[in-house]
C-alpha cells in the first residue's frame, strides 16, 4: 500500500503560470559590445528568419509523406534530411535570438500570422509541384537572408552573420540546387535519341 504524505519535497508542482518575465519584442542587456538598436534589428531580422525555417520544414514533412513515383524512395529520403537540416538552422538561429537577449519565436499561430513563404494546398500535389514549392520557399529565406547577411554586417554583429552565412545561407543553397535537378525534365532511364 502507498501511503502519501503532506510535504514530499518530489511531488512536481503542477499546472504553473507564470506572468510573462520577458515580454516578445525586449531585450535584456548582454554584454556583447553592441547598440541596442543593432542587437533589437538582428533579433528581429533572425525571428523572421525562425519562422519562415519552421514553414519550410512543415513543408518539407508533408511532402516527403506525399512523395510518390519511380523516385519515390530517393525522394522521400532527401526529403528528410533536408527537413532535419532545416530543423538544425532552427535551432541556432532561436539560439542565435536569446543569446543576442531577445525571446525566440516559434509557436504556430506566430508561422502561420508571420510566414513570408507560400502556404501549400492541404492537399496533395504533383510531386514536381511540390518540389517547386520548396524551391520557391527556398528563394524567399535565401533572400531575407542575404539582407540579413547586409544588416549584421553593417551592424557589427559578426557572429550572427557568421552563423547567417557559414550555418544556413550555404545549407539552403545546397539544398536549392540539390531540388532543382529534380525539376529538370529529363528521362528516367535512358532514351536514346538518335539525331
């Protein structure tokens, strides 16, 4: 028999709230040698960036589960490791936002309100249509990107730009060209032509 006592110093408390002890948009001092205005711009700047990355990698996970064909297996496996790619530029760019001491974003109604990128159908697609579709979203980070690339640069804060270009920029641009020769039309075994 269990017998339960008064104070057990285990006992999780459970069903805490809290007031807000951060509010979404301060900043609370870190001393990394910047101007509060560059550090407010790169917070926001990386924020845009979290939330774009984690639309992309919500597409990246339906497609994969959409992927059909002759290429589906190799297809359904790029897939998925772009998504876990993605996933990892998450990560330390939200990282990136608290160590600046900013609060990361991240929920889904914040994606869903504040996304750049086109939402998908809820239902299936061509597969080279929902290649496309994460070619084009591609795009839209890798631009918000390079202008974030520019504003931490003319800001100063060269580890956000060292992590923008060395962590994600190179990682969507090899991601790009690895999708786009899925989109380039040509057979699937080899027909010769004869001219």
């Amino acid at each position: 028999m269990v017998t339960r006592t008064r104070n057990v110093e285990a006992q999780p408390k459970l069903h805490q709230r809290s007031y807000e002890i951060q509010q979404f948009g301060q900043l609370h001092a870190v001393p990394l040698g910047l101007p509060e205005n560059a550090i407010k711009e790169n917070v926001e700047l990386l924020n845009k960036l979290v939330l774009d990355s984690i639309m992309l990698y919500n597409m990246y996970k339906k497609h994969h589960w959409h992927m059909a064909g002759p290429t589906f297996y190799q297809l359904h496996l790029l897939l998925d490791k772009h998504a876990e790619q993605i996933l990892e530029t998450i990560d330390l760019l939200a990282e990136r936002v608290q160590m600046l001491g900013g609060v990361a974003a991240g929920m889904p109604h914040d994606v869903v309100e504040n996304t750049r990128i086109e939402r998908p159908p809820k239902g299936e697609e061509a597969v080279p249509a929902m290649i496309a579709r994460l070619v084009d979203a591609h795009a839209t980070i890798i631009k918000a990107l390079r202008e974030a690339i520019e504003t931490t640069e003319k800001n100063k804060d060269y580890g956000t730009n060292d992590l923008l270009v060395s962590d994600v920029l190179r990682m969507h641009e090899m991601q790009v060209w690895f999708l786009s020769q899925h989109l380039v039309d040509t057979p699937l075994i080899g027909e010769e032509t004869n001219k």
